[in-house]
C-alpha cells in the first residue's frame, strides 16, 4: 500500500497583540521614512534659500555697485572733460563717459530683472525719475564742451550736471544698501528655514524614538506573557487550569522529599469517575468538559490548601496529600471528595448523578518514589471499580497479582466474541400463587477456555470498557429472543424473556434499532421482551432517560427497573418513567426473617407498586422461609437458588414441565 501523505499541521493563526505589534513597527517605520523626506526637503529647501542669497542676492547688489560706480564716475568724467583743453583727452573722456553710460544701463537692466522687493523697486523708480531729470542736463554740458565753448561750463557742472548726479547717487546708494538689506534678510530666513528644519527632525526623531520605546515595551512585555503562557500551557490543564502530570510529578517529588525529612506521610489518590463516557455518549463532549470542570473545582474544594490537585487526562484525577500525620488523615480527605462527586451536577439543563473510584498509596508504606505510588494508587482504583464503583480503596500488595489476573482477562476477552465464548443461562420467575413460571431472566456467561464458566461480575466491567458489550450485548438480545420464539412454539405461549440492558447499550444511539432489529429478526411478540434497566441508569440524566424509555415502549416491550432499592432514585421521579415492573434486591431479601426493618421496607415497596399498577418480583430467594414471608406479604412472584439457579437453554424445557404447585404448595392469606 502506498505511504499515507503525512499529516499536515495547521499554522497558528495570528491574535490580536500580534497585529498590534505588527501595526507598531509599520508605523514607526512610516515614521522613520516620513522624518527622512521631510528632512531631505527642509535641507533642499534651506539649501534652495541659501542659494538665493549666494546667486540672486549677491547679483542684484553687484548690479547696484555697479549702477554706483558707473554714475560717481560720470560724474568725475565731466567734470575732467571740462577741465581739459586738448581735444584728444576731451574724446578719450568722453569715450569712457558713454561707455560708463551703457554700463549703467546695463547695470540697471540687469537689476530691474532680478526679483525686487517692494522698497526696491520704490527706489529704482525714483532712480529712473531722476536719471531722467540728470540725462539732459549732462548731454548739454557734453554738447558744449564739444563745441569749444567755455563760457560757464564750469559753473555749470557744478551747479546742474553735479547735483542732479549727485542725487541719482543718492538713490543708488539708498539702492544697494537695500539690496545688502535683503541679503541679511534672506540669510535670516535661510537661518530660520534650518531651524524649523531641525525642529521638525528632532520632534520626528522624538516621535519616532516614543514609538520604538513603546513597541519595544509592548514587545518585551508580550513575550514575558507567552513564555508565562507557555510555561502554563506546559505545566497546567487547558480545560480545568489544574496542574498536569509533569507539574504533579514535581510536586510529589518536593511532598516526597519534605516527607522523608519531617517523617511524615504522603498520600496519593488516583481519582477516575464512573462511566463518565456515557456522559460524552449522550450529551456531547461540551457537556462532557462542562462536567470534568466541575469535578476540578469540587475536588479543589474538599482538598486542604496545601495539597495538589492535579489531572492526568480524560476523567482521571490525582491528588497529593502532604505531610499527613496519619493515615485517616488521607482517608478523611479522600471520604470528602467522594461524597463531593456524589451530590447532583446541573449540566447543559440537565440533572446529573456521578460517582467515582478512588485509590490511595500511602508513602513510604506503599512505595518511596513518585512512579511507584502513582501505579500503586492506579491499582488500588482499578480494585475499586472492579468491587462496585463509587468507593475508594487502599494499595494492598496483593492488588499487583489481581491486576496482573485483570490484565490477562483483558486480553482473553479480546478474542472471547470471535471465538464464540459468550453464552445465556435462564433463571426463572415463578409465580408461586398460580404454581407457574412467567419468565426466564437470561443472564451471561462467559465460556472461558481454561477458567470455565465465568458470571458476570468477573468480566462484566472489563467488557463495558473495552466496548465490547455493545456487539456482545447485540447478539445475546437477538439469541434471548430466539429462545423465547422457540418457548412459545412448544406450547408455552405466555412466557417472558427478561434482558439485562448494560448502562453502555442504553446510551447508545444504537439500542431501539437493536431491540427492533432483534424482534423482527426472531419473530417474538414485542410484549414477550422485557428489558431490565437499573435505576442508576436513570439517575445519569433523568430527561434524556424518560425520553429513551418512552421510545422503547413504542415497540411494545416492558420494563423493569432491576436491584430496586439500593440506587439513587426518589419517588418523584419513579412516577415519571413507564414502567411495567420492579425487581426487589436480594440485599433485602437476604435478611428478611431477621431484620423486621427489611419487612418493612418491602411492604413499602409492594404498596408502591400496587399504587403505581407495577408487577413486584423478589430476587435473590434462596430458602422456604423467605418465600413464606414473601407470600404472606403479598409478593408472588420471586426469582432465586430456592427456585432455580441459572442454567443452559437446553434445561429450560425440564423446569417449564416441573409441578411447582407439588414444591411449594398453595399460597397462604395475604397479611394486610
């Protein structure tokens, strides 16, 4: 066959704290890039403005200097030109005169297209009004002094040409400081612009180094968390918060070594409720971890404050008593959580009845290491169930052989149903007032190929938790049914086959397709089928049982409630079920001549069946003075050794063809 692809694991889905630290370093990454540009930006926007001042600034005051220069030097240039007389320097001057000129206005275009302030260009106006004003007066000075003329020149230049220059000067010079004005400004805003610049990089920076901080806080915070968790998660139930088997380990270990350095006792109880996968069976797991829940906390409530309660797994609990004085210094703990698993739970709307087995190692009489008494407290719990349930036991050395016995039975039982070993034995019900039996109870037996016949009460358990009974169950329902086909085809036509129906099978979704199934199959009248039920089976959940109950009856068998008398259930809930009859316990009826209280206690329960229209039968009748007390009390039909043990098919037609009239005679008055 080809290898099974390997089983894929599921990844962990994230969880909120995990988007959030994830938000976290998005954002302070944003952040951090976000400072970057803006950084960037204010440094080429500062070194933009630094640029300005060195190109625009600088340019527009040269231009200014220069238009300065070149008017102080007309001015200078006329007034030599007047003072000259050879013709040849007069030209040279004024060569230079008009080259000066096109300097200016080549100065002064060059600075009327640069970017001006306001001020400036109020004061290149004014220029420009004056320059109008001095031109014409310095082009009539040059025309005369071209001309040779020199009446006056002199007094001219230094009356018109001069002052009219000297107040374009004053302009100019009003100019440039304006233009060195602006310089120290735009350096300032320069200055400034880097400072908002770096205002803005430390407060980002700031900004940025909160957010780090504080993810970084959130990080080292979050992971303490998990490695608590973790730490937890390793050392703790998931579902009860109870300490698990390492951490119980541990703290044997430390009660084991305080122990031995004080001389006290330890004490270990192993804890396993009963039948608690019905529970799952039939309410759901959720009502199955709701239940193991409150188990935790009773079992925490009847434990001392220094003691550990811990849970091993499934329904299986254990409990470290340390530093006892004695030993019924364990036992009263242990007698406390027991009574505690006995009282009611409420589940899902639901009233359950739980109990539990309890086993108990003692240190250092029962062991001096952890494992030991662990196993010894296993053992001791597994004698409890296998002694009845709900009660606890102590570690005897001799349980070790009887689980070693226990564990071959387990494996004998394995192959018990293959090989045909499971059988029926019928025990009758004799109506001793009409000398006639009504019934046969088939009860199982177990064939074993080296121990022989064994009863119930020797495999019984082992088959329930092991799942077997359900298949084994099945098919002994469908042989009691043939038998009693084959009862009535040889002319007794009105006999009963009673059926003991486990815990397992009746919670199991299966068991009306069973007994259906089983019916049709053996063609036996639905009437003829009696299935026995105990009332411990109807305490688990009293709702959901009616239910099922009411549904069994749909096929038109009976019921009876078997071992009446010694379970849990109360009168107000007897009423309830549909019922057809019940079945007296032989602990009753085993001291009935000697203990006056048993008489009364089944005159009670005779009383309770007339009342309710239910057929009392007697078990466990095992000699002629409790059957006269029987009948005297009014109770007819009984079951027993006196009458019969149980035995194989084939005798059933010897005992159906006795004349039990001749055995026991007619029945006496009844006592009221």
């Amino acid at each position: 066959m080809p290898a099974a692809p390997p089983a894929v694991t599921p990844r962990p889905q994230p969880v909120a704290w995990q988007y959030a630290l994830l938000a976290g370093f998005a954002v302070q990454l944003l952040l951090v890039l976000f400072v970057t540009l803006i950084g960037l930006r204010q440094l080429d926007f500062a070194a933009h403005n630094l640029e300005n001042v060195a190109d625009v600034q600088m340019r527009k005051q040269n231009f200014a200097k220069a238009m300065a220069l070149t008017a102080r030097q007309r001015t200078i240039l006329i007034f030599m030109m007047s003072k000259t007389d050879d013709p040849f320097e007069r030209d040279a001057l004024l060569m230079q005169f008009r080259q000066m000129g096109s300097e200016f206005v080549a100065a002064r275009q060059g600075l009327m297209a640069m970017p001006l302030s306001n001020r400036e260009r109020v004061l290149a106006e004014r220029q420009r009004e004056l320059i109008v004003l001095a031109q014409p007066i310095q082009e009539h000075i040059v025309e005369l002094i071209m001309e040779g003329t020199d009446r006056g020149i002199i007094d001219l230049v230094l009356s018109d040409a001069i002052p009219a220059q000297n107040a374009v000067q004053a302009i100019v010079t009003q100019l440039d400081a304006e233009t060195q004005r602006s310089v120290v400004e735009a350096s300032h805003a320069a200055r400034a612009a880097q400072a908002v610049a770096r205002r803005w990089m430390i407060w980002l920076s700031a900004a940025s180094l909160l957010i780090g901080v504080i993810v970084a806080t959130l990080v080292l915070r979050h992971t303490a968390r998990i490695s608590r968790e973790r730490e937890r998660l390793a050392t703790h139930d998931t579902l009860t918060g109870l300490p698990n088997r390492m951490l119980f380990m541990d703290r044997l270990e430390q009660a084991l070594v305080r122990a031995e350095r004080r001389n006290a006792l330890v004490g270990v109880i192993f804890i396993d409720l009963d039948r608690f996968k019905r529970v799952n069976d039939t309410l759901g797991h959720a009502s199955g971890d709701e239940l193991i829940r409150e188990v935790a906390q009773r079992l925490r409530a009847a434990s001392r404050a220094e003691d550990t309660v811990a849970r091993l797994g499934g329904d299986e609990f254990v409990v470290v008593i340390g530093e006892a004085a004695g030993v019924h210094d364990i036992l009263q703990v242990a007698e406390k959580m027991l009574a505690a698993i006995g009282q009611p739970f409420h589940i899902a709307g639901h009233e359950l009845f739980s109990s539990c087995s309890i086993g108990i190692s003692v240190f250092p009489n029962d062991g001096t290491d952890s494992s030991t008494l662990l196993k010894h407290a296993d053992t001791a719990m597994y004698h409890a169930k296998q002694h009845g349930r709900d009660r606890l036991h102590l570690y005897d050395p001799a349980m070790n052989a009887m689980a070693a016995e226990r564990l071959q039975l387990e494996t004998d039982l394995h192959y018990a149903l293959a090989r045909n070993e499971f059988t029926f034995h019928y025990q009758p019900q004799l109506d001793v007032a009409g000398g006639r039996i009504v019934a046969f109870e088939a009860l199982m037996r177990w064939r074993h190929p080296t121990r022989g016949l064994l009863a119930p009460g020797e495999f019984l358990d082992l088959l329930e938790a092991g799942g077997d009974i359900l298949k084994v169950g099945r098919a002994l329902l469908l042989e009691a049914c043939h038998e009693a086909t084959g009862w009535h085809a040889a002319g007794h036509a009105e006999l009963t086959v009673s059926v003991n129906v486990s815990g397992k099978e009746f919670w199991h979704e299966s068991l009306f397709a069973n007994v259906r199934d089983a019916l049709t199959q053996s063609g036996l009248p639905p009437a003829f089928l009696q299935l026995e039920l105990t009332e411990g089976i109807f305490m688990e959940d009293i709702d959901t049982a009616i239910a099922r109950v009411h549904e069994l009856k749909t096929l038109g068998v009976t019921i009876a409630v078997d071992d009446f008398g010694t379970g849990y259930s109360s009168l107000a809930h007897l009423k309830r079920f549909p019922l057809d009859a019940i079945k007296i316990d032989r602990l009753f009826v085993r001291d009935l001549v000697q203990a006056p209280v048993n008489r009364a206690l089944i005159a009670s329960i005779l009383a309770l069946c007339e009342g309710l229209r239910l057929a009392p039968i007697a078990e466990g009748v095992e000699d002629a003075t409790q059957l006269d007390v029987l009948r005297a009390l009014g109770c007819c039909i009984v079951q027993g050794y006196l009458v019969s043990r149980p035995v194989p098919a084939a005798e059933v037609s010897a005992l159906l063809q006795r004349d039990w009239t001749a055995t026991f005679g007619r029945v006496p008055t009844i006592v009221h």
